[in-house]
C-alpha cells in the first residue's frame, strides 16, 4: 500500500510539475501572441511530423537491438521483438512513473524470456551510462560550436541566479566540507549498525543491484562486435537529431535554420526531459527558448516545441500499448508452436 501511494504521489506531484510549466509560460503571453501561437498550429506543415516519426522508430529499434549485444556475452539472446517491446513498455511507463520504465523492461524480459532482472538491470544501467557520455559530449560540443549564442543564455539565466544566492559563501569550501562530512557520518554509522546493516533488504537490494551493474560493465568487454555496439550508440543519438530537425520544416521561419541550431535544440531539449518525466510543460518551453537565441519568434518556437514533444509523446504511448497487447499473443502462439 505504502508503495502504491508513493508511486501515485510521485505521478501527481511530476504531472503537476508539468502543468506548472504550461502556466507558468503562458502567463506572460499577451492575447496577440496566444493567437499567434494557434494559428502556427494550424499553418505548420505536419507531413514532416510523419517523417520525424521514422528516425524516432530507428531508433528505438537499434537501443532494443544494443540491448540485446549487452546481454548476449552473459548468455541470453532474446528476441529483438521483445527487446523492442520491452524498450517501448519502458518509455511508456516512464512517462508516468519516473524511472519504472527501467524495472518494467527488465521485468517484461523476465516474464517472456527468462531473464534473471537483476542481471538485466544491470545492463540497462550501463547502457544508460554510455547515452549520459554521448549526450555529455555532445552539450559540450554544442557549446563550443555555439559558445557565442549560448554563453549569455546559460549565464544569464542558469550561473547568474545561483551565484547571487551564495555571493557570502565560499561555495567550494563549504560543498567539500558538507560532502566529507556526509561520508564521515554515513562510514561510522555502517560500523556500528554493519551487523543489522548487511541483513536488511535494503542492503541485499542495493548488493544485488551492484553486482549486476558490475555483470553489464564487464559484459562491454565481451561484445561479439564492439563496432556494432559502437555504431548503434551513436545512431540512436543521430536518430534523435533527425527527429527534432525535420521537426523544423514545418514552418517556413525555421525550415532555413542550420543543423547547428537543430543540434542545440536537441541537447537542451533533452535537459529539459531530464527534468521532468517525459519533458511535459517544460520541453516547449526550452525549444522556444533556444530557438528565441537564433532570432525565431518565442510564439513559433513554443509551437514548434509542442509538435515535437506531441509527436515523440504519440510515438511511445502507441508503441507502448502495441506492445502491451501483442506481447502475450506472441507468446501464446510460441507456447501453441512447441
């Protein structure tokens, strides 16, 4: 019960944070600029929706499909259909419940592939590491090529407010002293509880959890082939850039913009669904902020950003409850085959 209404407790309180986002922008909207905003709804090209819907399908087939390298050299080789699905149910689940996509993927594989989650976990652990390195890379890349039209941004409305905050305290100082000292209480409180400790659930969990991040780590350096693994991580971000560049052609203010600007909306964009589950309320925001730095009026940015967090929204439901329902025919006609 207690899990039950945590977990409707995080969904309302993420969902509100959404909501939160909506307002909050469209509070400073003048009625000129609201109508505005509809009628770019109406006039946008949505022939380059469907084509952004393509790359987007590329690319969760190539994750199902480097998922299934990572769990290969343990000894498991699922179908990629239900790699697939299992990927897509995940994403679904996500945009309820932040990160109970990843369980359900590694629960759906156990379900239908008698995949041990703990060893499954682990995996999508690692391949989670590996997209935070690219993406990384990438806003650092992004940032050096755009340096110019994003050092003011950033400052101004990131570095500046916190700085303003903490202008009386050495800020490295007391984050050093406040992060030792954590460890110092969490080290002697592990002594004198370890008996009690390493018998609790919890320790057992996080145990389990460790090691079978600890099995995906180590099953990078037994992939069959590295420069499949290699080219699938680097194709699901290319995918992700396809995505929100087509999404540019439906309106003729930013279908001349360059694959530079394409590229910051992605990598910014994507803080913004790292911030809330699924980047509701406050992805539009940020892609009508960045494009707003290249000179495109907010008005058509926020309605750019709507079509592109809607259509990569659609893609995931549909995609999700597909999979829901075929999953278990596929299994039964499996079971009626032997």
């Amino acid at each position: 019960m207690k899990k039950k209404i945590l977990l409707i407790l995080k969904f309302v309180f993420f969902l509100s944070l959404g909501f939160f986002f909506i307002w909050w922008f469209q509070r400073k909207l003048s009625v000129t600029e609201k109508l505005e905003i509809s009628q770019s709804f109406q006039s946008a090209n949505y022939l380059w929706v469907v084509l952004a819907i393509i790359p987007g399908i590329f690319s969760h087939l190539s994750r199902a499909v480097r998922w299934r390298m990572l769990l290969k050299p343990m000894g498991y080789k699922p179908k990629v259909s239900t790699t697939f699905a299992a990927v897509m149910i995940g994403y679904f689940a996500n945009l309820a419940f932040p990160r109970l996509g990843e369980v359900m993927r590694c629960g759906i594989l156990h379900k239908y592939e008698k995949i041990p989650v703990s060893k499954s976990f682990g995996t999508v652990i690692t391949e989670r590491t590996i997209d935070m390195i690219i993406f990384f890379l990438l806003f650092l890349f992004t940032f050096i090529l755009e340096f110019n039209n994003l050092k003011d941004y950033l400052y101004d409305n990131l570095l500046l407010k916190f700085s303003d905050k903490f202008t009386n305290i050495n800020f490295t100082g007391f984050l050093s002293f406040t992060l030792l000292s954590i460890l110092l209480i969490l080290a002697v409180l592990f002594l004198i509880f370890k008996p009690k400790i390493i018998k609790s659930n919890i320790y057992i969990k996080t145990m389990v959890f460790v090691l079978g991040f600890v099995e995906g780590i180590k099953s990078l350096s037994k992939i069959d082939k590295p420069y499949w693994f290699v080219f699938h991580s680097l194709f699901i971000w290319l995918n992700y850039f396809l995505m929100t560049w087509l999404i540019f052609f439906c309106f003729d203010q930013t279908a001349t913009l360059g694959l530079n600007v394409a590229l910051s909306a992605l990598v910014l964009g994507s803080v913004g669904i790292m911030l809330v589950p699924g980047g509701i309320g406050i992805y539009p925001v940020i892609i009508s902020q960045t494009l707003l730095i290249f000179s495109i009026a907010k008005t058509t940015g926020y309605a750019l950003g709507w079509i592109a967090w809607s259509s990569q929204t659609a893609l995931i439901i549909i995609s999700g409850l597909i999979s829901l329902a075929v999953l278990p025919l596929i299994k039964k006609q499996n079971h009626d085959s032997i």
